[in-house]
C-alpha cells in the first residue's frame, strides 16, 4: 500500500541514510508511485525532508500531561534507585543492583528506558559500561546511570553512592563538588535560559571546586584563570 500512500504529496519527511533496507523499501515504493503516477496524474514527493528538525522542536514543550508522566517515571526511578542503595553492600554484585532496579520498574509497569549502568570503583570511569558482573568491594564507590521509561516517557538519573555505607574524606569532597554543582545549575534552569547557560553554570561551579581541591592548578577566586579554563575545556568539545 506504501506506493498509493505516497502520492499525492510534494515532500517526504523521512531520514535518510539511518536504515539501508528501509531505504531500499522506500526507493521501491517511490519508483512504483511514479509508474502510478503516469497513468492517474497525481504528483509524488520530490523532496525529501528530515523529520527531525520538527519532532526535535516538539519535544521541547511539554504539555501539563506530559510533565505529569515525566515525574512519574522519575518517581519509579527513585524509588529503584533507593532500593539498589538497600542491598548495596561488599561482595554483592553490580548485577544484583541492576535486578533491584529492574524489578522496581517492572512491579509499577515501567521497563528500563535504557541499559542499566552498574559500574563499581574503576568500572565507573568506563563510559557506557554495561557489563554489570563485578563484585562490589569495601572502601570503593558504586556509580548507578538508569531510567524507568513509562507510558512512552523517560527518567534519567545517575548517581554514586559508597559500597560500605560511609563515604570517606576524599570521596565525600568529590561528591559535595559534583552535589554544589547539579543544585547551581537546577537554580539557573529558569524561563527564559538556555541549556548553554545552565550548563556553564555547572562547568563553573565545578571548576571551581577542582580548583580548591587541588585537581587543577591556580587560585579558586582567580575570576580571569576559571573563565580561561573553561574556554579550554568548551574548545576540547
């Protein structure tokens, strides 16, 4: 039925170059709304046209119902992650967190919008680190990347939490710095700003931070050296 529902129309919203066999099933059916085309005269797309410039644009208002979905998802999220921090303890493993989690999103109706990150002590520097089979172990932090994805909407929330229950000196510093930082940029998540400057207020705060904890070299109150270093770090991106 592809090639009768094509004609009629000038452009074709479709994405190009995403899929090669759905662009072969498309090319088919353009060619056969063409040989259609001669013999009824209506027209056929001409044009294609990537939909993601509109559907991205949508996605940045939300309806009242759709905020309302939102905070439940984050709400199941939540609760998961609670329940991970519940059964964390040394010698449990990163995939037991992951089964908490899991079996949180599902006994409210929820599935996990992503793959469940479960990174223990070094795993939690590898990007993406899905593997998720390590044991956990004493003195060491576990860091937790995961979204309940409900009704169509998805949480996103990571965070870190230690093995044993009790942060130690250093751990704490670097965990208050990255805290100082997720509640400056929620401050300046207002109407009226962008993302840009709600993420340089959190490149800042924790620039700062790294500053006063002897991670980066240079005065902490040096207004001109912060700007400068994060120039740097906006040119690395």
């Amino acid at each position: 039925q592809l090639p009768d529902l094509l004609q009629g129309y000038r452009n074709l919203h479709y994405q190009v170059a995403d899929d090669a066999d759905r662009d072969l099933l498309v090319v088919k059916a353009l060619k056969a709304a063409r040989r259609k085309a001669r013999r009824n005269g209506l027209v056929v797309p001409d044009a294609f046209v990537d939909p993601e410039r509109v559907l991205h644009e949508l996605r940045l208002f939300k309806s009242a119902a759709e905020l309302t979905l939102l905070r439940g998802a984050a709400a199941i999220t939540n609760e998961a992650m609670r329940r991970a921090m519940a059964v964390t303890a040394p010698g449990v493993h990163e995939y037991e967190l992951e089964a908490e989690i899991a079996h949180a999103f599902r006994r409210r109706g929820g599935t996990a919008g992503y793959t469940t990150i479960v990174g223990g002590g070094a795993n939690a520097t590898v990007l993406h680190y899905v593997t998720n089979n390590d044991p956990l172990r004493d003195g060491e932090l576990v860091c937790v990347d995961a979204g309940c994805e409900h009704r169509w909407y998805t949480a996103d929330v990571t965070r870190a939490w230690p093995v044993n229950g009790r942060f130690t000196d250093a751990q704490r510093e670097i965990y208050t710095a990255v805290l100082d930082a997720q509640e400056a940029a929620i401050a300046a998540a207002v109407p009226g700003a962008t993302f840009i400057e709600v993420s340089d207020v959190a490149t800042r705060s924790l620039t700062i931070a790294m500053l006063r904890l002897g991670l980066l070299e240079g005065d902490p109150d040096d207004d001109e050296l912060v700007d400068s270093l994060i120039d740097e770090e906006k040119h690395k991106r």
